[in-house]
C-alpha cells in the first residue's frame, strides 16, 4: 500500500509546478524573523543529543519505504532539501549498508523527474542486493561492489557519471582519516561546481572516546581531521556551513563541502 501510494504520488508530482527559490523564500519569511538565535546553545544540545541517540543506535530504528536506512532523519531531511534545489543527474554515495539511503535518494530522483543513483560498498550482502534489486526503484540504481578507493571502482564510477551536469557525491564508508581523504581525493573530481561532496560522521571527533573504542577511527583520526586537510589542499571547495542552520543536529557538522570553481 504504501509503495502504491509513493508512485501515485510520483506521478501527481510530475504535473505538480513546484515552488520557485522566491516563492520558497516568501512562504518562510516568518521563520527568519528572529535574527538573533540561540546558535551556540543548539550546536551544544545538538551534539549533547547525538551522543545520546548514536550509543543506544537509535539511527539503525530509521527506515525508509520499508528499508533500513541507518541515518539521522534530521541529516535526511536536509539532504531531500539539497536534492531539491540542486537536480543532480547523478548521486554518489560510498557505504550503503542495508541499501534504505539508496531507495531514499532514488525516491526523491523518481518524484524530481531526474537522476539515478550510485551506490558503493566493499560488500554488498547477497539478502541486501535481493532486496535492493527487487525495488520498484531499483531502475534509478547502479550498485558497485569493491573498495571505493581501489581504481577499478573509481573507473566504474566515472563510467556510469558519464557527462553528466550536476553531480552529489556522499561518503559514508570507512571513517579513518587516510580512507576519507583518499576518497575526497578521488571522488571531488566528479563533483559539479555549486554541488557537493558531503564527509558523513564528522560527528566522531565531538564524541566521547568510549563510542569508537572498538572502531579503527576516533578523536583526531575521522572525517573531520580528512576534511580540514583536504579544504586546506584544495581552495576550490570550501565547509558550507549553512547547510547546516535551523535544527543543527547532523553527523556531519562541517562535513558539507562546496564546489565553488
């Protein structure tokens, strides 16, 4: 029922004139109008809330159309609001455990009209690719299975990016600093000016030691120490920090990096 629904509603989407960026900013004139908001307060409570919620797992209780999507709905929500304004073509995400993101960010391309979706994982486990490959949605999908850093996945990716003109590039696989900044690296030359490549997790270094005790990643080594190197490297992206304003609760704080030229 709830997939029939989903696809009705894609098709009324298709007629659906959806709202200019001025409409969009006249219907949310009244949400700005408090200039001086307690932002300092939110990161604290924001980061003091995540803590909490990522130790009793409470991202792996997340699905989306049915499918275990192991993400912070808040993160979510800002990431449809992404999708929206910048139509990718294509959208690259590395990590995609049970494959809930995956479905997640095809329904948005299915109700947009456009896109597909690129899905990486060093392994992807044969009940996860049955589910996957049986969705509705799965003809918005392309799954590639490795490394995302070994050279033939990469020569994958570029194969299946083609020419396309705006492309979204999502890392959430191995946290360790050298594997991040390999993969920023690698996969920043795909991503189209005004577009972004998003370091997930960068959340790990505000979090108390005792959380990554049995991870290979932790304080000092995480996507965030990946991101400062890489933006430090490479002046033709910079942190966008707005993305994150209004709720403040994302596991990516200075994680959203912008392709400016």
């Amino acid at each position: 029922m709830g997939l029939r629904i989903m696809f009705h509603f894609c098709a009324v989407a298709k007629k659906y004139h959806f709202p200019t960026q001025k409409e969009i900013e006249h219907l949310s004139r009244f949400v700005m109008r408090r200039k001086r908001k307690e932002t300092r307060k939110l990161k604290q409570e924001a980061i003091r809330w995540l803590t909490i919620a990522l130790r009793n797992k409470l991202d792996y209780e997340v699905r989306w159309l049915g499918m275990p999507a192991i993400q912070n709905p808040y993160d979510m929500i800002r990431m449809q609001d992404m999708i929206f304004n910048l139509r990718p073509d294509v959208i690259v995400e590395t990590g995609i455990a049970h494959g809930g993101s995956l479905v997640f960010y095809a329904s948005l391309c299915e109700l947009l009209g456009t896109g597909k979706v690129i899905g990486i994982d060093i392994d992807i486990r044969r009940h996860n690719r049955k589910l996957i490959e049986k969705h509705p949605l799965f003809r918005r999908i392309a799954l590639i299975e490795g490394s995302s850093i070994a050279p033939n996945v990469i020569s994958r990716v570029r194969s299946e990016v083609g020419e396309a003109k705006a492309v979204l590039v999502l890392l959430d696989s191995n946290h360790t600093h050298d594997h991040v900044l390999k993969e920023l690296e690698l996969y920043s030359p795909f991503v189209t000016k005004g577009s972004y490549i998003v370091a997930c997790d960068t959340i790990v270094e505000y979090m108390p030691r005792e959380y990554s005790k049995k991870r290979p990643w932790g304080i000092g080594n995480n996507p965030m120490t990946a991101v400062r190197a890489f933006v430090k490297a490479h002046k033709n992206f910079i942190i966008d920090n707005k993305i994150e304003k209004s709720l403040f609760v994302t596991v990516a704080p200075g994680g959203f990096l912008k392709r400016i030229r």
